[in-house]
C-alpha cells in the first residue's frame, strides 16, 4: 500500500495525515480569531449578542422552570405515598380515581421537568446559532405550562407560587417571540 492518497483533484496526499484525524487544523465555527465566541451569522453584530444574551436568559429560566416542576413532582410524590400509606394504616383504601389523579400530576409536572432541562440546555447550547427551533420549542412548552397553569390557579383559587411560574413561562415566551422576530442583516 502506497503511503501517498490523492485528493479530489488527483493531487497526492501524505498518509498519515500530518494534522492527526486528517482533517486540515481549522478554527472553531464558534470562536473568532480573537478567541471569543463568534456572532451568529446573518445578524447584525449588536443583534447577534442581544441573540446570544436573550437565548441564554431563556435556557435559564427553562432550567428553573425545570427544577421547580421536578420539585413538584418529588414533593407530591412523597406527599401521594405519605397519605396512601397512613390511610391504608388506619384500614381505609384510597379511592382509584384520586390515585389516577395523582398519578398523571406528577406523570405531567415531571414530563415538564424533562421538557424545560432538555429545552434549557438546548437554548444555552445554541446561543450563538440562528436557528429556531429551540426558540419555537420554548414557546410550545411554555405555553403549554402557562395554560395548564392557569387552569390549575382557577380550579384551586389559589395563586401562591405559581404567579412565579406564570412570570418566568411569560418571560420565556416574551423573550423567545422577540428572538424569532430579530431581522437578518443583509449579506455582504
């Protein structure tokens, strides 16, 4: 075997390759040459960090969102299995419809949880992209949190700590929204 490839041209290549995976050294897509992080294309550079600043505030609030809803999940997990074990104690059983109730509460507050970690990760990891599609899966999640609770506020009465809630799913939505509508710079 020849230690001598040829490229796409026909022109011979060295083999080993001398950059190590054989690939030519190339700067990072994300890095400019001044070692900092490089504007998200087609923005116009004040729009490119005020994208890269909203899209992290939107990853961290989607963090929160998703500790908050894994916390709800874990105390009404405990607080199910508390009640369920002091009432069969006392000889009683609990009815099959509040078990079913419980059960898809925290089914839901905790597939709410995995949604904002994996979107909130999603967000801070494409901070320097363009794309939409976590910015549009923020907005679906949260409205999707937002309606139900809402729902929930109306059918205890109470607002408590969902109001927090409500403001950070408002803020996600308000933030992600104005990302989308960001206007692409001319190409030069």
């Amino acid at each position: 075997m020849s230690d001598q490839l040829s490229d796409q041209q026909g022109r011979p290549r060295p083999w080993p390759p001398e950059s190590g995976l054989g690939r030519s050294p190339q700067r990072s897509p994300l890095r400019n040459g001044d070692d900092q992080l490089a504007a998200p294309t087609g923005l116009s550079p004040e729009d490119a960090e005020a994208s890269r600043r909203w899209r992290v505030v939107v990853g961290i609030s989607s963090l929160v969102l998703a500790l908050a809803c894994g916390f709800y999940a874990f105390t009404n997990t405990i607080a199910v299995v508390s009640a369920t074990r002091a009432i069969e104690a006392a000889g009683g059983s609990v009815p099959q419809s509040a078990m079913a109730m419980a059960v898809a509460i925290i089914v839901v507050f905790g597939l709410l949880a995995l949604g904002y970690a994996v979107i909130g990760i999603w967000n801070i990891v494409a901070r320097t992209a363009t794309s939409a599609a976590p910015l549009v899966a923020a907005i679906v999640l949260a409205g999707i949190s937002l309606v139900l609770t809402v729902l929930y506020m109306l059918s205890t009465g109470s607002i408590g700590l969902q109001a927090v809630g409500l403001a950070l799913n408002a803020l996600v939505i308000v933030r992600a929204v104005r990302l989308l509508r960001m206007k692409k710079a001319a190409a030069v």
